[in-house]
C-alpha cells in the first residue's frame, strides 16, 4: 500500500541550530515533492517543491533534498528561529493521479524552536 | 496578493442536517480542490475540480457530498446529510501551475 511517513511527531531544536525533517514515502511515483507549513487553525502554505529530476532546492534558509532511490526528501530551516515553529508537511503529486494533480500528504512534523 | 477565500470560518450544525461550505479560489486558476482534516489527524484530499466538472475524487467523497461552481467563481461543497464523523477542518485549495494555494479553512462541528 501507498504511504508517505515524516519521521517524527514533534521535534524540538534550540534557536539559531538547523532542524532537519524527513519525509519518507512507499508506493509511489512522484513528479514533485512538496513542502508546506501549517499553523494551528490555519491551511497548509506552500513552501518549497522539488522535482524527481532535482537533487536539491534552495530558498532563503530552507533547504530541501530528494533521492528518489532511496524514496526519501529531506527539509533542512538553517539559523532556525521561534517564529519558525509549527507544522511542516511533505505532500506528493503521484505521476499516476492524472490531470488533476492532487496531493498526499504526510501526517506532519511538529516543530518547537526553543529561544 | 491574491488569497482563496473561504466562509464561514467556522460552522456548526445538527447531524443529518445539509451544509454549504464556500470557496472563492485564486481568479485565474483553473484547478480547484476540497481537503479536509480531522482533528490531529493528516490533510485528506476529498475531491478536485476542472473545467467545471469533477477530475478526481477519493474514497471519502461518497453520495453525501456534492461540489458545485454555480457562479464562475464561488466553488462549494455541499454535504447532505451530515455525520458525527464529518466534524472537521474544510480546506479549499486552487491552483494554476504545480504551486497549490489553501484557503484559511471551514472548522465544521457537527452535533
């Protein structure tokens, strides 16, 4: 069966260290990759994409990493800050859902940087 | 910058009874899709929309619910006859390339 597994619930990290998230996924063929932000009572905001073709994608502090061999990504928020707390999701468009292009997305990483 | 809009914030109604929840998505978007998420749990995808009819939809969106795009720009979905089950944050998300952008969400309690 299809599954896409971020690797932990929560993570705390000090202010100013890098967190580093991970998104796993079985079953699937994705064309892209895709990072969103939550905050609690609010919708999911798009943060990064990355393509199957594509090792890895930069923006501002974020970073994100995709092997497709090893069916991994990885979301890495240099210089990390308190305002960077809240809800990171991994999402995939499977190549196989059509024109519609929906998303799947991941239960989510719950991060706390601590000042 | 142009946002998806969605009303009411915040819904509350009586099992068996019929809910509209609404949408205006991004003007020149072409894509639109309904998500939900229950309490704790995963963002779900329910349904997508295109060309004003339905492209895909899960195992979730059964006879119960509808979606409609009566106007051109508002995009709803309809549940019937509400469950328990359906209590539940509504997000409505449109899309024109491989970005797709999420409206603030309905909380829908059903009592």
């Amino acid at each position: 069966s299809q599954k896409i597994e971020q690797n932990s619930e929560a993570l705390n990290i000090q202010e100013g260290k890098t967190a580093t998230l991970t998104c796993n996924y079985t079953n699937y063929s994705p064309a892209y990759l895709q990072w969103y932000r939550q905050d609690p009572g609010r919708g999911p905001v798009f943060l990064l994409l990355i393509r199957e073709n594509e090792k890895e994608k930069r923006k501002e502090r974020l970073k994100v990493t995709f092997d497709t061999t090893l069916k991994q990504s990885l979301f890495h928020i240099t210089a990390s800050q308190p305002a960077d707390s809240a809800t990171y999701l991994c999402a995939l468009e499977d190549s196989s859902s059509g024109s519609a292009r929906q998303l799947t997305f991941g239960s989510g990483t719950q991060l706390t940087v601590l000042p | 910058e142009p946002e998806v809009t969605q009303t009411p914030s915040h819904q509350v109604t009586q099992m068996g009874q019929e809910v509209i929840l609404r949408c205006v998505p991004i003007s020149n978007h072409l894509y639109f899709y309904w998500y939900r998420q229950i309490l704790g749990q995963k963002v779900e995808f329910l349904v997508s929309f295109y060309n004003n009819e339905i492209s895909e939809k899960s195992e979730i969106f059964d006879d119960q619910f509808s979606v409609e795009r009566p106007d051109g720009s508002n995009f709803t979905l309809k549940i019937r006859s509400t469950k328990l089950e359906d209590s539940a944050m509504y997000f409505c998300a449109s899309r024109a390339g491989t970005e797709a952008f999420f409206g603030q969400g309905t909380r829908l309690t059903v009592v």
